[in-house]
C-alpha cells in the first residue's frame, strides 16, 4: 500500500540503487526516439553528482554542487542550436520563509491572474482557501468536502486552474476524485471571494480501478485549452496497461477546448492515431502526474511523473508540439525498461534520479518573478520523502541541474503568485515562499 500521500506510488519492492548517474542521448538519438528537432528537446539528461542523507532538519541551502565529475557535457553542435539560458544562483543566499499555517493536507496553489494578488490553496478533504497578505481567510473559497473522497492517502480534491478571462468569466476548474474514488473535472463559478458550490458543471467523469495513481494537474496553456495530468489507474506497474493503451484515458495528458463545445471542443493539433478513439487525449505513457505547470514566458510544459520503485523524472514538452507523442510508461521508468523492450518512439526525460535521493517527485515551475531577479529562468522541484529541492537553468539542454535546498518538509506542490514568485507547501499545513535571507 502507498504511504506517501498524497503523491502517487505503489512502494512494494522498494530497492535504492544507491548510485547516482548521469546521461548523455545524442542529438541523433533525440531526433530518431523522440520526433522533435534538437532545438526543441535536450541533449542531455543530468544528475547532481552527491547524493543526499535523510533530512530531518529545518530549511537550510546546500553549496552549489561543483559541476564535474558525474556531468556530461552537450556538445558544441547542440549548444549553439539552443537559446540563451538561465543560470542557478548560490542558494547559501536564499531560504524558504513561512507565508502560511493551518492547512489541511495542501495539495495545490495557484493564482486567478486577476489583479487581486490573491493565493489559492487547495486542501486535499475539499475546500480551497484564500491566502491574502500573509493572511489565511478563515472562510473558504469553495468548500466541497461532503463531494469529495479523501479516504486514501492519493485520492481528495487534487488540482486547480483558473479560466484564462477569469475576471470576466468567475470560471474556475477543479480535479477531484468523489466519494467512490473516481475523478471529476469539474467547472464552478465565484464571485469575490466566494465560489458557488451548486454552481459545478461536470466536463469530464473518468472511472478509476484502484485508490493511488489519479495524477490531479491541471493548467492552461498558452492557446487557452486545458490540460489535463491522469495517472495510470493505479496499484503498481501498470497491472492493466493502461498508460500504453489508446483506448482509457488512464495514463495520459488530456487537452480541451473548454470555450470550444459543451461541455468541450477537441483542439485540432491534438489530433493523431492514438486520438482516434478519445479525441482528448495528447499524450500517453504517463505513471502518475503529480504537479503540471506550463513557463508563463515560454509556453513550455513541465511535468514531474512519479516513478515505480527505482527512478522518478522531469517531463518537457516544448511550446506548439502537436499531439502524439508517448512518455514511455509502463514500457519504460524514465529511460530504463520496465516492462518487455523499450519503446524507440518514446519522449525521454530531461532529468530522472534514482531512490537514492527520494521516492516521489514534485512538480514545480519555472520562476517568473521581479524580486529575485538571479532566479529568472529557473525551474525548481522537490521530492515529497526526502524534502531535497532541485533547480534546472532553462532551456533543458546545457544548464545544469542542481541540488539547492534541504528542507526537511514533505513538499506537495509548488506554486507561484501573480508576480511569478514561487512557493511550495509542507504537506503538514505551511505554506513557504522562497525569499533572499
């Protein structure tokens, strides 16, 4: 059974590798498995090269990790086919600053983007809170909780995203498994600080098999279609195969026009083979999406998938990329095979570590704020069971990854407010933001 709520795993036959790695694919490698140009994938997938002890201390940074042995290099060729990138800065000059207390079990923050600098917190029993000022409202935004079914540590109301015009429309859109475990992606109205919670609209009722493994991301991109993060269904290993089957919705990225039909339209871009029976879909080969966020100046999309019993990854997916393409579970755990040969056709990972450093990834974002400049560009994750912090420099493909934080927390989810500053949530109940000392 799982015991890391509520980010999703199956942990039977949990063996650390003890070992850490780092891995080189070729430019020619990349282009024949995963379809996109070098411009559009990384080169290089990267480890720090120490791994961590367990922590059990407050928030404290770690001296950048020197870039050496363990790294392996992008090769010129690749290097000018790439953008200019961010640099990570000395994390000794930053730490995690209490904003929030008094949460039930945080699963996601997210911002309406609409002028009232307001954070929105959801707890996983149901409600969704208002975090205003370094204010927890006592009243909640929304409060679902006789809906909802939080009964096993991977089910609840899971993810949050707000409508494109949500200062016209009041729309708000929710993921949350009900009373019998299954998932709804539901849409609500507000007005202020309040939502109706008779105002809910169903878009979308998947069936779930098992209690673990029901993902909860969802985001809109920058075409204003919503997308949807699903795991594999669950138990361990992907016992029905869902996450390679075009015929479930299990174990997929999902994207829909929700302005677009009733209750939604098919982007035309989704459209590929795999779509022909659910239109829906975008991509396959997922495990279990904890935590989706799209770059809010690149259009890029990050995903942090949980990973069985050795290995758990970063996803990219470049701005514009059509649907069709296959992250490789439960044919592969980031780029090793799992379960008969490897898939050539998959899409690899930009980063994966091994249960030497954690057991299940959180999903972060990429920093877009003003008031750490030297963060510009960076995007940050953390693992729930070892409470270590990481940093990619952007574009994926030269920069390094950096181990930059111990924290001691079980991080949940990232976050980032109006401005784009960044912040994380101690599964405990406290909500952190990443300040300089």
């Amino acid at each position: 059974m799982n015991t890391f709520p509520p980010l999703l795993r199956n942990l039977k036959n949990n063996k650390p590798l003890f070992i850490l790695t780092a891995w080189l694919v070729s430019a020619t490698v990349l282009i024949s498995a995963c379809s996109p140009s070098s411009a559009e994938l990384p080169a290089v997938i990267r480890l720090t090269p120490e791994s961590a002890a367990p922590v059990t201390t407050a928030a404290t940074s770690l001296p950048p990790t020197p870039m050496t042995a363990g790294i392996v290099t992008a090769t010129a060729e690749n290097r000018t086919t790439q953008p200019a990138g961010s640099t990570i800065p000395d994390p000794a000059a930053y730490t995690w600053t209490k904003v929030a207390s008094g949460l039930d079990r945080p699963t996601d923050i997210q911002s309406a983007r609409d002028g009232s600098d307001r954070l929105f917190v959801l707890e996983q029993p149901g409600r969704i809170r208002i975090v205003q000022e370094g204010v927890l409202l006592p009243t909640p935004f929304l409060d679902i909780t006789e809906r909802v079914g939080s009964d096993a540590f991977e089910r609840g109301l899971l993810g949050l995203a707000f409508h494109p015009r949500f200062g016209q429309t009041g729309y708000f859109y929710v993921n949350y498994t009900d009373k019998d475990g299954n998932t709804h992606i539901a849409r609500f109205t507000s007005s202020g600080d309040m939502a109706d919670p008779a105002s809910e609209k169903l878009i979308l009722f998947v069936e779930q098999p098992f209690d673990n493994h029901n993902g909860g991301g969802l985001a809109f991109d920058s075409a204003g279609m919503l997308v949807i993060g699903l795991g594999d269904g669950g138990s361990g290993g992907d016992p029905d195969g869902n996450g390679q089957s075009v015929g479930t919705l299990l174990g997929k990225l999902l994207r829909v026009d929700v302005d677009g039909g009733d209750p939604y339209g098919i982007p035309t871009d989704n459209l590929s083979p795999m779509s022909s029976v659910h239109p829906e879909i975008w991509a396959l080969g997922l495990r279990n999406p904890w935590r989706l966020s799209f770059d809010r100046e690149t259009g890029d999309l990050w995903i942090g998938d949980v990973g069985q019993s050795k290995w758990e990854e970063v996803n990219f997916v470049p701005e514009g990329k059509a649907g069709g393409f296959n992250f490789g579970w439960n044919k592969m755990e980031g780029t090793h095979s799992y379960e008969g040969d490897a898939l050539a056709e998959s899409m690899p990972p930009v980063v994966e570590y091994s249960h030497t450093l954690g057991c299940s990834i959180t999903g972060g974002h990429v920093y877009r704020g003003a008031a750490l400049p030297e963060w510009q560009g960076v995007y940050l994750f953390g693992d729930f069971c070892s409470g270590i912090i990481w940093g990619i420099a952007t574009p994926p493909s030269d920069g390094s990854v950096v181990e930059l934080f111990k924290t001691g927390f079980r991080i949940s989810t990232f976050g980032m407010d109006e401005a784009g500053e960044m912040y994380l949530a101690h599964y405990d109940g406290d909500i952190y933001k990443l300040t300089k000392k």
